[in-house]
C-alpha cells in the first residue's frame, strides 16, 4: 500500500480524494510508522484514506459517516480484494466476488471530490443490461444480496442496485480495447506519426473518422497505472496466439453486436474495453460491460469527422471544469450542487436512452 509523505511529520495513506473532508480521517504524528485506524481491521487499510486533521494532533482522529463510505464503495464487514478508480471488489467466499460500482466520478483522470449520486447505480443497470444482451459467458452470478450473510442491512441497503456476484477468475492481463472510429489515445498516436493502435490504419484519416472495419487494439495497466497501447506482436507475447485470437474474435464480436444495439438507439459506441478472465478453462467476461466509463458514447447528432465529439456522460462537468482555475492535478475543484444534479441527470439519461427502460424503475427493481 503507497505512502506518501505530505509533510516532514506526516504520511497519508493512498485512497480517494473525496474521502478526506469528512468520512474517515485517520491522523498520525511524530514521524513514527502509521498503523492502521483502531477499530478497522487491517484488510481494509487500502481502502481507508488517513490524513493530518490538525497540525498539531497526536494519534488516530477518526470519524465515519457509513452512508458517504458505501457509497464510495467502503464494505467493512468484507476482505477487500482490489480498487479501482471508481470501483471496488471484496471476497464473499473463494469463488465469489462481490463487484461493487461506486459514485465517484474521474475528470482528465483524477477522482473529483463530490460523488455523483446514483451513478454507480446506473453504470451497474448498463452492466446489466448488456450481460444480459449479450448472452455471452460471463462472470456474473447474482445481484440478489440476501445469500451475503456477512452484511448488515445498511450496507445491503447502500449496495443495492450498484453491486453484483460474480464468479472469481484469473484475469487475462490485457484488456481489451476495441475501436470502431480513431479518437482518444489512437488518434494521437495516428497524428503523432503512428503507435501501437495505428498498425493496420490507411492514411489520410481525421480525427473521429469511422474505420472500414472494428479494430484490436489491445493495452496493458503500465505501473503508473495508466493504459498503455501494446502492439499486436507485443499483445501475443504475452497471451499467445490462441489466446490472441480468441479474444480478438469475441471482444470485435461483442462489440458489433453492441454498436448495432447502441445504432437502433441513436447512439454511436466509438470504442470500448473489455476484460476477460478464466474460471477453470472457461474464458468469461469480466468487469463492468459497455458502461460510459468503459466505452466512448457518442449522440448520433453531434459526430463530426474532424472535430472532437462531446462525451454523453462527461461533457457537462468538463465544460464546468474548464472554467475554473484548475491546473488538472489533484485536488480538482469543489463541484457544486448544480454542476452534481446536472451531471446525475445525464447519467440517468444515458441510462434511459441506451437501455430504453425508465432509472425509477430500475430502482424500484431492487426495493
Ligand atoms: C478482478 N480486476 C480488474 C477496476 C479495475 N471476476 C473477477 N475475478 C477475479 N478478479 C477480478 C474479477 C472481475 N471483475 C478484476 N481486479 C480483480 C481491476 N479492476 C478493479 C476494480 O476497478
């Protein structure tokens, strides 16, 4: 677990940023090792975040609103297995995991400070929706939470409609990237004289050009933590050429299948990535599906070869961003309440117009 030093007799433990004003504060002063807050048992020290609270303060300090904490994804009555950005994972049992979306949001890739209330909620419904869509294997088992014995009824509550069972696998340490229009990282390197992604591309392409065909274009986490484009003789390397090609086949497969859905419904899918992993010999589709933080949605309306296209889900709390004095580092700027509201609603949005089903009665699914 990362520790920084934030001043000469202080350390902070690594977690989300939108934890530190009021949830959990842990302190720990005078230079000596900071163990973790009493009463939290060490399997969470990843998940917990400690801070100075006064310059002056000796010990732990902590304080703990469970509600904020669960929606930030914080089981404690679970191991806990892994984080990501906006996603945790813990144990249930040694098959069984439970994958829980939360309500943080990531802007130019750092977690804001508020949440966005219910957004994990609907990027779980989409999930979903597309396991279920897709009728492929997959890691999914339940989103009944009942069976969790170790649960109290405010965490089931908290959970509801933002978490699912899923079968452990071994996950394949590539993911799986799929692009059906050049954008993002790709088109930088395509403009840039060409990269990992712009292998097999013809030139003369703009920026948000459609490809003649899908294309692979696979990455690996690089120990920044960052995505970084391999090519495809790095790419069977590491997998081998079956495994390759396998993944090749279902992820160009599952994603046409998925922009031929997402075309009915007025909506260009420009790319998206994948994950999969190995339950015994069966290669399952893991992780969150087709959701806006997976997958670059556009309105069939506003795609313009040449020029940038605005994200579904993002655009409004970038634009907002935009305007303030902010150099991109963490901490981004305090959201307020509107700028929250408004970004919730095009999250509900993007919901109800890619599934065709009503938010309100996705939650009322779960009651
Ligand atoms: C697992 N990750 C990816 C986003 C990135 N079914 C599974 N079985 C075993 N392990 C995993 C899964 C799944 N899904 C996948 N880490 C563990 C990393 N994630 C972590 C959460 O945030």
């Amino acid at each position: 677990m990362p520790i920084f030093d934030v001043e000469s007799d202080h350390e902070l433990f690594i977690g989300h940023r939108e934890q530190l004003d009021t949830e959990l504060v842990g302190i720990g002063v005078g230079g000596k090792e900071i163990g973790d807050p009493p009463g939290i048992e060490s399997r969470h020290a990843g998940t917990l975040v400690a801070v100075p609270a006064r310059p002056d303060s000796i010990g732990w300090e902590m304080r703990r609103t469970p509600d904020r904490l669960l929606a930030s994804g914080h089981v404690l009555s679970l191991s806990h297995v892994a984080s990501g950005k906006v996603r945790e994972i813990y144990e249930i049992d040694p098959d069984h995991l439970l994958f829980v979306a939360t309500d943080r949001i990531s802007a130019y890739d750092v977690i804001l400070p508020q949440l966005i209330p219910d957004k994990g909620r609907v990027l779980t419904g989409l999930s979903l929706h597309f396991f279920d869509f897709l009728d492929t294997p997959n890691h999914l088992v339940s989103t009944d939470l009942s069976s969790v014995d170790e649960l109290t009824d405010q965490e089931r509550t908290e959970l509801e409609g933002r978490a699912m069972i899923v079968r452990r696998a071994e996950v394949v340490p590539v993911e799986c990237v799929v692009r059906g229009y050049l954008y993002g990282s790709s088109w930088r390197e395509y403009r840039d004289g060409g990269g990992p992604t712009t292998e097999h591309l013809p030139e003369g392409l703009r920026l948000a050009d459609k490809l003649d065909e899908p294309i692979f274009t696979p990455a690996t986490k690089a120990a920044t933590g960052h995505d970084e484009n391999i090519t495809e003789s790095q790419t069977r390397e590491i997998l081998g050429d079956d495994l390759y090609e396998e993944l090749r086949r279902r992820s160009i497969d599952i994603y046409t299948r998925a922009t031929e859905y997402a075309a009915a419904k007025g909506v260009i899918l420009a790319d998206t990535k994948f994950e999969f992993g190995f339950a015994g010999d069966e290669l399952l589709l893991i992780d969150e599906v087709l959701t806006p933080d997976s997958s670059r949605y556009w309105p069939v309306d506003e795609w313009e070869p040449g020029n940038e296209v605005p994200s579904f889900d993002k655009q409004y709390v970038r634009e907002w961003l935009e305007k303030q004095p902010w150099d991109k580092t963490p901490p981004a700027p305090d959201l307020p309440d509107e700028i929250v509201q408004g970004t919730r609603s095009r999250y509900v949005e993007a919901y109800e117009k890619i599934t065709g089903r009503s938010f309100d009665e996705y939650l009322e699914g779960r009651r």
